[in-house]
C-alpha cells in the first residue's frame, strides 16, 4: 500500500515539477519582501504562521492530488484563467508593491495551478487551504486604523471597570490608564485585531480537523472566536496593568510584555477548547445527536 502510494506520489512529482520549480522562483522573493516589510510588524505577525500552515495543510493532501494528477484530470480553460488572472495580480502587486495584492495572487495562482492539473476534484479536495490562507493576507492600513480605535477603547474600558472593581487606584482617559503612579497608553497590539484573526484561522483549523458534522457546532464555534479573542486580550492588558503596578515600568514592558502575549494566545486556546466541549454537551441534551459527532474518512 505504501509502496504504491509512493509510486502514485513520485510519478506526479515527475509530471509537475516545472510548475513546482515556477511557484517557488515566482513566490520566493515575493514572500521574503511581504516578511521583511509587512509580516515583520506585530500586528501583522499572524501572517507567516497562517501561510506555513497553509502549506503543510496542501502537503497533507497529497496523495489525493497525486492521485488526480495521475487521472489526468483537468480543466484547461479555467485553469488558464486563474494562472493568467493570479500572474496579473502578480505583476501589479510586485511593482506596485501592494503587499495584499501580491500575497492574494499565490491563492489564485494555485486556483489556476490546481485546475491545470487536478480540475475542479482539485480545488474540491483543497478548499479548505485555500480559504485558510485568506487570513495571511495583510490587512489594508485605513481598514486596521478604523477598526483597532474602537478595539482599543473597548479593552481599555473593561479592564479599567475590572481594575477598579477590584480596588485598585485606576482611571482612565481614551485609551490612556492611569495606576497609581503609572501611566500606560494601550497600543494598536493590545487591540486584538490580529489575535481575532489568528485566532479565527486556529479556530477554523481547530475545527477541520476534529471534522464535526453539525454545521451548527462548526459556526457557533467560529463566531465565538471574536468574544474569545477580546476576552484573552482584555486578561492580557490586566496582567500588563498589574506587572507594571507591582513591579515597575521596565517589568511590564520587558520580557514579561512578550510573555503575557504567549500567555494570550495559551488563555484563548484554552478557553475556545474549553467552549466547544460544553457547546457539544449542550447540543446533544438539546437532541442534537450529530453534534459530537466526526465526519466518516
């Protein structure tokens, strides 16, 4: 069996390694500029482990597309579409240097891609990478700008509530905390709006793999990644709060403001996980039988 797929996976290799050899002299440079001028920034930082991922999830259907390939399946015409319209988003992006509309070429480029070689069976085994890759792409400055202020104000106000529920000497002003001595501005990372996108993108993998078949399980869960991101987000600007008020200025924005940061993504997790198993015991008492339920393989 294994010996066969690899047969299966070999003589695929073998009928498009051209194209394979075109996608990384293409992407390559390409990726390695969004990287050093656009993914290296802190809000944008969800979009390397996005794509990453999104490769690996490509990867892990490959014997499926070998098997396609192998088929001779496809569908020229379409495919040439794609290629040619993925090329000329390509070239704008590149020269342009609009990294959104460099990076969204690679999807349609490998819709083309897929066409080309697997047909339409193709883009049905790989749907799920494909959309998957859509949160790598970094987000319009004016659509950051409009939606992080709102964000900001929201997180400032509920921990300053917390904060002062819980006797400590807190005000604040805008997006400006005031703690006994100390004054911390809440900046556009405390936000959140790359967590919810991070988190939305773990949230949707976290679910294809565990295939539930209850579609209403799948979207409840997905949706309630934003309240769960501005939860972990609001915890984080508490603790940040709290360092700085107990231990200094230089602790809260030292090591420990990156580690709370890991500490964010670990608290979301835990509570999306944590969610989604009393969500599955709520669904089945109310009769949904599926509701836990894996899709069959």
């Amino acid at each position: 069996m294994n010996l066969s797929l690899s047969i299966n996976q070999t003589s695929a290799i073998e009928k498009v390694w051209p194209i394979l050899i075109g996608l990384i002299l293409m992407f390559v440079p390409a990726f390695w500029w969004i990287t050093e001028y656009t993914w290296s920034k802190e809000n944008q930082g969800h979009g390397p482990i996005v794509f990453a991922i999104g490769l690996w999830l490509i990867y892990r259907s490959n014997d499926v597309l070998a098997k396609l390939i192998n088929e001779g399946r496809s569908n020229p015409i379409a495919g040439w579409v794609f290629f040619l319209l993925g090329c000329f988003f390509y070239i704008i992006g590149k020269s342009q240097s609009i990294d959104l509309i460099l990076a969204g070429s690679f999807i349609v480029v490998m819709i083309g891609v897929l066409l080309l070689i697997g047909g339409w069976a193709a883009i049905r085994a790989l749907w799920f990478p494909l959309f998957f890759m859509l949160f790598m792409l970094p987000l319009p400055g004016a659509l950051v700008t409009a939606l992080t202020m709102p964000m900001k104000t929201a997180v400032s106000y509920v921990a300053e509530l917390a904060l002062y529920h819980a006797g400590y000497p807190v005000s604040r002003s805008g997006v400006i905390i005031q703690i006994g001595q100390y004054q911390m501005l809440v900046a556009d990372a405390c936000a959140g709006l790359h967590t919810v996108f991070t988190l939305e993108a773990i949230g949707l993998l976290y679910l294809n793999m565990m295939g539930y078949k209850s579609a209403l399980r799948n979207v409840i869960v997905a949706l309630m990644v934003i309240p769960i991101s501005f939860t972990a987000n609001t915890i984080r600007v508490i603790v940040l709060i709290l360092i700085t008020y107990y231990f200094g200025d230089e602790a809260g924005q030292g090591f420990l403001h990156g580690f709370a940061g890991i500490v964010l993504f670990g608290v979301a997790l835990f509570l999306l996980m944590s969610f989604d198993t009393v969500l599955g015991v709520v669904l089945k008492k109310m009769g949904i039988q599926d509701a836990g339920l894996k899709k069959s393989k």
